[in-house]
C-alpha cells in the first residue's frame, strides 16, 4: 500500500482520533485539527505522535495532504472545509476510509443499535482476542482490556462500531453502511437523533438498510427483547440468531443474580442449557450485551470456554459506568448515557450494583435527543429511578425554542412530585459548590453526558478530598 499523508478535519471525534492512529499503524502520515480538545482523545492522540491543530485554519494544510477526512461534524463555513473544496483537494468520510482501507477482504463484525453499542463491540473483541483470532476493531471508546479504541493487525476479522449518526455532510447516510457487514449484532432500535432522523420510521429504514446488506453467507444476531428488531429482522437474507430475557429467543439468559461484584446467568438455546456465566458488568441491558456476543461467538465457532473466561475478565469501556473515584466514601461514577433509555437502565444498573445505597443523577443535556421537548417526558421516568437528581443547563439553548427544548424547571418539578430530591443548577461550577457539601458517605454520584461536561467529575472529587 502506497504511504499517504491523511488530514483529518475534527480529529479529536472517538472514531475520527482512532481512524489517525489506524491510518499511522498502516504507515502513513497523520495530522489533524479541532477546536474541542479534550481527553480521553486527546491524550490517545498525544500517546501516538499525532501532531494535532487546536482550531480550524486553512493554514493547516499548508502542508498539501494527499487525502482530506472531513468528520462528521464539519459543516459548510468550517475555514478548512472552504479551503479543501475551493483547491479542489481530494476529501472522504472517516467511514469509507475504514471500509477501503481496513474491512474490505475481512470478515466484518457490525455491533449496531440504538444502545450498547460500545460496550458490546469492545466485548466481542475481547472474546475473538481471547478465541485466539488476534481482530483488528475500531471502538466509539477505549477498550480497557485493550487500553485502546482500534487496533490494526493482519487478522481476517475486523470488528466495529456501526455507528446509525450520518457519515459527512456530503453523505447523509449511516455510517454503518459502508461497514461490509457479514456478522451484525443488532441489540435494539428506537427512536434516536432527531437532529437527522425525523421520525422513527427514518430510524427503522436505516436499520434495514443495514440489514439488506448482510451476504447470505453472514449472520444477524438480533436483540428480541427490542420490538422494533423483531419487526425488521425478518428481513434477513442470512441466517438469523435471536438473543435476549423475554420469551422467544433462542438464546436466553435465566437464573440471574446481580448481588456482589460479579453478575452471574445461565444461558439456555432453544430451551436447552448451554452453559453459566459471570461478568463484572451490572444492568440487565448488559446481560443483554453479553448474550449477543455469546450468539455471535458460536456463530463464528469460538472456543466456549475462551468466550467464558473473556466475559470473566472483562473490564469495560472508559465512561460507561466507570468509576472515576472514591472520596470520603463517595463514589463518582461517569457514564456517557444521553438518550432517556440510557439514563434509566445505567440508574437501574446503579442500584443493582450499589444495592442499598443512595443514587444521585446529575445529567447534562447536550445531544440533540437529550435538549429536545419529544423526549422530556421519557428523561423525567429515566431519573425518576435515582434518589436525588441534578438536571444542568442546555448545552447550545441557543439552538431550540420554547417549543422545542426540554424544560428543566418542569422536569424538576415532576420529578418532586414522583419522591425524588431534584434541583435544576446551570454551570459545572455551581453543581459541584451545591453537591459536594450534601453528599454522605457512601453515596453513589452517577454523572451522564455525551461530552466533558466541563471536566465535573475531577472538579466533583477534589471538592470531596479532605
């Protein structure tokens, strides 16, 4: 392969920062900028030598790339963007390099859906890895059995986040659709980003589409506690494997037991004991995940014990329920839960683990699903399940009306009315000024944002050091 000098235009994106360090693993040269800077990526950047821009200025490309990534937050008016378009430089997605570069000749391994995403592709990566089949993946975090997002290897597997958020603006489709899927984990769907998707039927025929790609030689493994799967399922061309709690699926998990530090199930196929399990992951959306990646291994023909002992040893991603530390028998947890079926199940998820203990949400609305009024009623249930919950400012008020964003004050006030200690406090600053003074010794602070959310958790547990 011809070494390239790639310029990535918003490189500090998970998937975009973990494309420079694949393309740098390849051999090629690797720049990049970003007005928003900010670990975890940040610092995997400065870990591979990648010399990052902070802003977006046509001098950045002074060096002539021979190929310009444009992210998927980009947008008309961006100073590079202009330049590439006005020099008539050649540009592409994050999405379709991965597909040209890396996953074309592999089998692809797709984990998809509405939630879990994450979680589920850096399980399914550990088990191949523990299976002996060395994968390369890519990962919407980093892994932390792997310390990494991606890894580059000469495998013949690639697993992979599929991401349903649009690939550029010059491509407003999934990026999953550039994924050459052969094995899909589908866990769920629902109704999502309604910044590019205006209704759950465009949400749906995203899913099929994704679907209708799967070669008749690969697999889906579909998540049959989710009725909007089982709905789109049957559109498989492949041969069909379903997972999930509820009656109907093939693959079951039953006799659960969340008590301690490890979750323990069985797994039943077509009724039939297959075989028990324990993970160190709580909630019963991630027993859900687990059982996709058990389908999804047998499918491949993977050692059942390596599959075992890697969901033993699992450790998780950073930022989902991960505990960034414990002060005066506090523990502050980070979650990058945005959407109302995430802050709810990572809440449930929560008590199961910290049984007894009192639970305090602090959310901050910062994606489009998360400002937006549709989904106000659906976040008020969602930390309803918390003891105490703390609701911060919009993070761009500018962007909606009245009509269109939540409203804070009226989500505080029902939540009153349902039991639950609720406060609507705008800046970093203040939360951690009101909060840290309130908190009790063994108290469990779960904080959820898609973002930085200007750094609270350090700012959280320096306020609680003695």
């Amino acid at each position: 392969m011809d070494k390239k000098h790639y310029h990535l235009i918003g490189i500090c994106g998970t998937a975009m920062a973990s494309l420079a360090g694949m393309l740098k693993a390849q051999g090629h040269t690797v720049t990049g900028s970003d007005e928003n800077v900010y670990p975890p990526m940040s610092t995997e950047l400065e870990r591979l030598r990648i010399r990052v821009a902070e802003g977006f200025r046509p001098e950045n490309l002074n060096r002539r790339p021979d190929i310009v990534v444009v992210g998927n937050a980009i947008t008309r008016g961006n100073p590079e963007l202009e330049f590439v378009l006005n020099e008539k430089m050649l540009y592409t997605s994050m999405s379709a390099v991965v597909k040209e570069n890396f996953i074309r000749s592999r089998h692809s391994v797709v984990v998809a859906g509405t939630h879990g995403k994450t979680t589920t592709t850096s399980l399914m990566a550990w088990a191949m890895e523990r299976a002996g089949l060395d994968p390369s993946f890519l990962i919407g975090g980093v892994a932390e059995n792997f310390e990494s997002s991606f890894r580059v290897t000469d495998s013949p597997y690639f697993v992979i986040e599929g991401d349903e958020y649009d690939t550029a603006y010059f491509d407003k489709g999934p990026k999953f659709m550039h994924y050459l899927p052969d094995t899909v984990i589908l866990n769920n769907v629902e109704f999502d980003h309604a910044d590019i998707y205006r209704d759950l039927e465009a949400v749906k025929f995203a899913f099929s589409r994704l679907i209708n790609l799967i070669p008749t030689s690969g697999a889906l493994i579909a998540g049959w506690d989710s009725p909007i799967v089982r709905e789109l399922a049957p559109r498989a061309f492949c041969r069909l494997e379903t997972f999930g709690i509820e009656e109907g699926a093939r693959w079951r998990a039953s006799d659960i037991d969340f008590a301690g530090d490890m979750t323990s199930f069985a797994v039943k196929f077509e009724g039939r004991e297959f075989g028990r399990y324990r993970t160190p992951l709580a909630g019963l959306f991630n027993l859900r995940n687990c059982l996709g990646v058990i389908a999804a291994c047998e499918s491949l023909g993977l050692d059942r014990k390596m599959v075992s002992c890697a969901l033993t040893e699992f450790k998780s991603v950073k930022r989902r329920m991960q505990v960034r530390g414990t002060k005066r028998g506090v523990t502050v947890i980070d979650d990058f839960a945005h959407h109302p079926t995430a802050v709810r199940e990572t809440l449930l998820a929560a008590r199961q683990k910290y049984a007894g203990r009192r639970i305090v949400a602090v959310f901050e609305p910062r994606s489009y699903t998360a400002q937006r009024k549709d989904f106000q009623k659906a976040f008020e249930d969602g930390l309803a399940v918390a003891d105490e919950a703390i609701i911060a400012g919009l993070f761009h008020p500018e962007r909606y009306t009245s009509d269109t964003a939540i409203a804070p004050e009226e989500m505080i006030l029902s939540l009153r009315e349902r039991g639950v200690e609720a406060y609507f406090i705008k800046s970093v600053d203040e939360i951690v000024a009101f909060l840290a003074p309130r908190l009790k010794e063994g108290d469990v602070v779960v904080i959820m944002s898609n973002g930085s959310f200007g750094q609270i958790h350090d700012k959280l547990l320096g306020a609680l050091a003695p």
